[in-house]
C-alpha cells in the first residue's frame, strides 16, 4: 500500500481524501500522523504555485507522494481579492470576522456587481510526476451571512442555482459540486487509475 501524505493538518480535509480512496491502494495519512510539524510558507503568487511549494516541500523531506491544496474567494468588484490572501484577508483573526469584513466592503453594491468564485488548487507530487488539479464554482456575495455548514466564506457565498449560500448545502451535495470537491474528485481519478494499473 502506497502511502499519499496531505500537507494539511485539517483533519476534515484528510477525511475527505480517504473517503474518495476508499478501497483503493493508498495509505492516506495527514501531517500530524506522519509526524511532521512545519510551518510552510505560502509565497507563491497563486493558487497552484502555493499547493505545489506545500506538497514539493512535504515530499522532499518524506519521499512519499504528497498532496496539497490552496484555496479562496475572488471577488470580481474587489478585482479579484481577497484571492490567495483569503485566509489572512484585513489583518482578521478569525472566519467571522473576514466575512463580516467582506461584507462591510461590499454594503450597498446591487446584485449585478457581487459576482464572485471559490477556487481550489490541488497539487500531486510523487518524485516522478507533478500534477496540479483546479476546481472552481462560480456565486455570488450575499447581502448577510447565512447558515452554519461550513467554514472561511461559506455564511456568505451564495449559489443562486440553490437558492442557499456554500454553508446552507448539506456537507454531501458541498463534497460534490464545491470548488475542492472537484478538484479532489480530479486528483482522485488520476490516482484511483495509477491504482487499477
């Protein structure tokens, strides 16, 4: 069995993975389990160049092949922020705060203008092979937060194909049509298929 490390320590994150691989020849293990603790740091200048220093980064000090992601919400009115700063987005220290901050920003602009997307960078190294997944689901800003699934931006990102925002959905149907759903149902092709070789 091969073992596949996430550069993450989001236990939720590793779950999902194994719950993808179930029954296939992978060993999923996170950070913690592999007995890795680093800081990595994050400065490249997007999604895929972040994902793709965390998962390098992983593999050279293991061997395994690793996994990692980077992820955020681009806003078209703030010209594309907060991007890859997402997760650090007006100095805030927490998830309510960054999407109250949003909010705030973005008081008293229509609905035409609120036009945003989560986007989800998967990158795959094994020493051999590099691949980078993107996933990516376009919505809205909504006028107030909304809902309790979830997390980061999800109280205020609306999908009007649902009617509700990212945290509104159940955990199920977020899996399948998110922006790291798709690009981890990407990754898991790739790999369920190396498996059946």
């Amino acid at each position: 069995m091969r073992r596949l490390i996430i550069a993450t320590k989001n236990s939720g994150k590793v779950r999902e993975i194994k719950s993808l691989l179930q029954g296939y020849d992978y060993e999923v293990i996170s950070l913690e389990e592999a007995g890795i603790d680093i800081e990595i740091e994050e400065n490249g200048n997007s999604f895929e160049e972040n994902s793709l220093i965390k998962a390098t980064t992983v593999h050279n000090i293991t061997g395994d092949m690793a996994v990692a992601d980077d992820s955020g919400l681009e806003i078209d009115f703030l010209n594309s922020a907060p991007g890859i700063y997402s997760a650090r987005f007006l100095g805030c220290k927490n998830d309510k705060e960054r999407y109250e901050g949003v909010l705030a920003l973005m008081q008293g602009i229509p609905d035409e203008y609120r036009s945003a997307r989560f986007v989800c960078a998967v990158s795959l190294v094994t020493g051999t092979v590099t691949r980078t997944f993107t996933g990516t689901i376009e919505g809205k800003i909504a006028f107030k937060a909304e809902g309790e699934n979830g997390f980061g931006y999800d109280p205020i990102f609306y999908i009007p194909e649902y009617k509700k925002t990212m945290a509104q959905i159940d955990i199920e149907l977020k899996n399948r049509i998110s922006h790291r759903g798709l690009a981890f149902q990407q990754l898991a092709e790739t790999l369920k298929s190396w498996s059946a070789k």
